[in-house]
C-alpha cells in the first residue's frame, strides 16, 4: 500500500510503516489542488489539519482506502461523504488525552491563583501580595461538558482534590469513579468551574453564547481545550467584564483557522478579539493542549497501530 504524508509527524510513524512493507511518501508544501490531482495514486493518507479533506479531494481520491488524522477530531474531513465510499477513518484521541488533561488543570490552577498576572507583576518590579491572593480548587464544583477521552482525562487529574466533578454529555450512562452524570440544566445550576471538552459541531457550534451564561446560576471559572468555534468570543468578553465569568483559560479561539497552525485568515483583527486580549483574568495559549513532548509519540503510535491492524500485510 501507498501512503502519502501531508502533515510532519513524529519519525517513529514512518519507520514502522516502513519496516512493515508500506510505501511512504512525503509531501508536506503541495497545494490542495496540487495533492488533489495526484491523490487518486495513493491508498491512504496522514494529515493533520493543512487542509480540509472534502467532497472535491474526497472524488479525486479514486483508490483511497484510509484517512488517519494526527489528533481527536475529524472535523476537518466530510465523514459521511468519506464514508459512503468505504473510507476507513482513524483518529487519534488516545495519543494525547493526557496532555488536554494536565493542561486543562495548570491553565485552571494558573488562573486561580492569578500567577500570570503575579509573575508579570514581579518581574515589573513590584511585590503586590493582597492584589495577587489566589482561590483554592478544593471544595468547588467543576463542570465537565463532553466526557469522552479529553473529558475523562481531566476529571481524572482532578481526583487528587476535594471537590465534586459532574459533567454532561450527549451519550448515556457514562457516569465512572471520577465523575457523575448530569443534566445540562442542573451542571449550570450547580458548577463554579465549567471545562469544555466537546468536538466542534452542529450542535456545539456556539453553544457556550449569551443564553448559557446567563442560565448559570453561579459565577464560574471557564476553561476551553477543545474547539474555539463552540464560543461566541464577544459574548464571552461580556461576561468576563460583568463578572457571570470570573475568568477564562483559553487553548483554542474562535479566529483559528482550520488549520490551527495560525491565528487569522486576514491582519483585520476582530472587535472582541482586541477586547479578550486586554483582560487581566484570561490567559491564553495557542491551541498547545494535547502538543507535548510526549503526545508526539503517542499520537503517531496510535495511528500505526490503527493502520497496522486494518492493513498489515498478511
């Protein structure tokens, strides 16, 4: 089989596909119309996000028998369209659910405790103690929205502290050890910190906007490693200036291109993304989450194995 490869990945992906009779090819600067009109030579690919892999790639692809994506979500892939042609797809949750974990918990911690603000303050020579007095995690409720890999990572990270993880998803009975299963409604009645952990959508799209946060019965500390475009930014700027946010640990923005390897399609940056920027009680990183030292590997064994067991050569 013929694998093209669009997107650097860690080397241990390619080595093992070699060693295992798969033909690799590189090819991480061709255009999508470039890798369009080569594509139908290929019987699978690996890509991360450089480019959408639709309906128009998707017929050119003639002899195509896998996608594997080095990530979580396939949001970047028309599943149904990919699928009614015997596509397999293969992600990569498991590779780098640990990494969403521990980041979701620093950036939570981090934003208690003020200590970008704290760090910022002296190094500028000051030694402000009362205005930098943190909030402690334990003894809050912490809501979890989506409890797949990501979400069970991060209630997992959260056992170490006494407080009490509820979270809602969309599939039933998914309660564990570590977390229990409730309504949405009740999550916005009873949650102080809101963690967000769903794919983007059609039904996540936008769905943290003003109606959620004013359905929250409480002040809440908001943190979101998952998907930009499931916030509406200058809804959320709003609450974070009337205080229904108390803060906000953002990993993804709703101006991230597709790809996510940069932040804006044009110089033009919006209104309420200047406004985020300006707030003290938000700290931000650029879509780094699951982007580890470690994650690298794990992702790419995730993919190899997935590959393996469908197309090893008997």
């Amino acid at each position: 089989m013929k694998i093209l490869h669009l997107d650097t990945n860690h080397p241990l992906l390619l080595e093992q596909l070699n060693a295992a009779g798969f033909q690799n090819v590189e090819d991480y600067s061709s255009s999508k119309p470039e890798v369009e009109a080569m594509i139908h030579g290929f019987d699978g690919i690996v890509i991360r996000s450089r480019f959408n892999i639709d309906r128009s790639f998707l017929d050119a692809a003639s002899n195509l028998k896998f996608i594997a994506r080095v990530g979580a979500g396939l949001e970047s892939i028309d599943v149904p369209y990919a699928k009614s042609k015997g596509i397999q797809l293969f992600a990569a949750p498991e590779g780098n659910r640990n990494a969403v974990g521990e980041h979701t918990l620093g950036m939570l911690l981090s934003l208690m405790n003020k200590l970008n603000n704290a760090d910022r303050s002296v190094r500028s020579g000051a030694w402000q103690r009362e205005q930098h007095r943190g909030v402690e995690l334990d003894g809050k409720v912490i809501g979890i929205i989506g409890y797949g890999n990501m979400g069970k990572a991060f209630a997992r990270k959260l056992r170490g502290f006494d407080c009490e993880v509820i979270f809602h998803d969309i599939l039933k009975d998914l309660s564990d050890e570590n977390a229990v299963q409730v309504p949405l409604h009740e999550l916005q009645q009873r949650a102080q910190v809101i963690s967000l952990h769903t794919p983007w959508t059609e039904d996540t799209h936008a769905m943290i906007d003003r109606d959620f946060i004013s359905n929250c019965q409480h002040p809440f500390w908001f943190i979101n490693t998952a998907r930009g475009k499931c916030v509406v930014t200058a809804h959320l700027v709003e609450a974070l200036k009337q205080g229904a946010i108390l803060g906000a640990g953002l990993d993804v923005l709703e101006y991230e291109k597709q790809s996510f390897e940069s932040l804006f399609h044009s110089e033009e940056k919006p209104q309420a993304h200047k406004e985020l920027m300006e707030l003290d009680n938000v700290i931000m990183s650029p879509h780094v989450a699951g982007w580890t030292v470690e994650s690298k590997r794990k992702l790419a064994q995730s993919l190899l194995e997935k590959i393996l067991v469908n197309f090893k050569k008997k």
